[in-house]
C-alpha cells in the first residue's frame, strides 16, 4: 500500500523478491518516492507485477525531473522498468551496472559526485561496501539499503551473520566508525528498506543505534 509518512514522503511495500523467510524479518520490503524541489527521486523501487493501482498511484506523483536510486546493487528491483516509464537517470554504486539490462539509463555514483537533485551518496563500511546510503537534502532525509533498519520503534545496525566476540569486535572498532560520519548530515528523517522509518528526530535515532549493540534478526 502506497501511504504519504511526511510531507512529500511516499512509502509502500511488497514481498521481497529474491529472499522470502517466510513471516521472518526481511519478508516485506519498502521503496521510496520523495519530492525533492521540482523533481522526484525514486529509492530501490520496487513494482509488483500486475499492480495497476499502485502504478497508477505513482504516476500521479512522479513530477518533474526524476532520479532513481539504487542504494546496494542487490537492491536493482525494478530500476530499469521505472526509468522506462518515467524517464530518468538510475544512480548507485559501480556494480549496480552488472544487474541491469545493458539498454538502461545507469550512472555509476561515488561519495563526492554532483547528482541530480542535489543528492549524495555516503562511503560505509571498513572495508567499504558497495552500499551507498543517499542524503535526500530538501526531504532532510538519510535513505539505507540493508545497514539500518527499524526494529521495535527505533533503528537498529543490521549485522547479518551471528554474532560471537570477534564479530562483536569488528563492528565497534570497524563498521560503527564508517557510520558515524553520517550524523554530520543532520538527518531528521532516516528511510529505511527493512522495518518502520524515522520520520523526526533522525540523527537522534541513529546516534542511537549507533551506541546499541549489533542487531542480529535471529535473536
């Protein structure tokens, strides 16, 4: 379902694609429209087969010049269909190349480039992951792919494996502090592909999450 969360904020859901666990963590995921200016950006959209509704929804927003974001090459979905139908450049990481169709509008974006919009993408990870999180300016808004997700009404560090005492030890001496630039952006909202956003109060949040303990979605 297509639902407005903040003011030029659009979310909605569907089943994950590639991964389905089931009722577990990680079996629905969410994709984003968010006006920025005049124009519109599109996170990891995701378009299920046989919507119409949805689609038709989606028409009516999308105004202006439009960007569509790749935030983790796993995360390509439906990119090339949405530039297809509304135009637009798709942006992410290098490697976000090898998973579309060669025809697709892509452009590989780094930390540091000038982007449509006047968005950006962020370095993590140590060593560097090929997820980029994307700073949505005019929104005030810090979209994740898979680093951060909403658990229990806050946000939470995803850390993908279990955890033992080495593992434990490499995300507070290695991934935490690839993260903690990102609290410089100020964020107020934090978009998140896996469970609910943060739509005030975002740097608070992920300062948060941040100081808590690695999240392991196996207990």
């Amino acid at each position: 379902m297509l639902a407005e969360v903040a003011g030029g904020l659009w979310r909605w859901t569907a089943r994950h694609p590639e991964w389905h666990p089931g009722t577990a963590f990680g079996a629905e995921v969410a994709a984003w429209l968010v006006h920025e200016g005049a124009g519109t950006v599109l996170v990891d959209p995701i378009l299920p087969e046989g919507d119409g509704e949805l689609l038709a929804a989606l028409d009516e927003l999308v105004t202006g010049d439009v960007a569509i974001v790749v935030t983790i090459p796993y995360h390509v979905r439906e990119a090339a269909a949405a530039a297809a139908r509304w135009g637009g450049t798709i942006l992410g990481h290098a490697a976000v190349r090898r998973r579309l169709p060669a025809s697709a509008p892509f452009r590989a974006a780094a930390p540091g480039d000038a982007l449509p919009l006047g968005l950006a993408v962020h370095r993590i990870g140590n060593p560097r992951r090929q997820e980029q999180p994307v700073s949505l300016p005019g929104a005030r808004a810090l979209a994740f792919g898979d680093a951060v997700v909403g658990v229990g009404g806050g946000l939470r560090v995803w850390v993908q494996e279990p955890l033992d005492e080495r593992r434990e030890r490499w995300y507070r001496e290695r991934l935490v502090p690839s993260l903690e630039p990102l609290l410089e952006l100020d964020a107020d909202r934090v978009l998140v592909t896996h469970g609910e956003p943060v739509t005030a109060g975002g740097r608070e949040a992920l300062a948060a999450a941040l100081a808590a303990p690695p999240w392991y979605h196996r207990g």
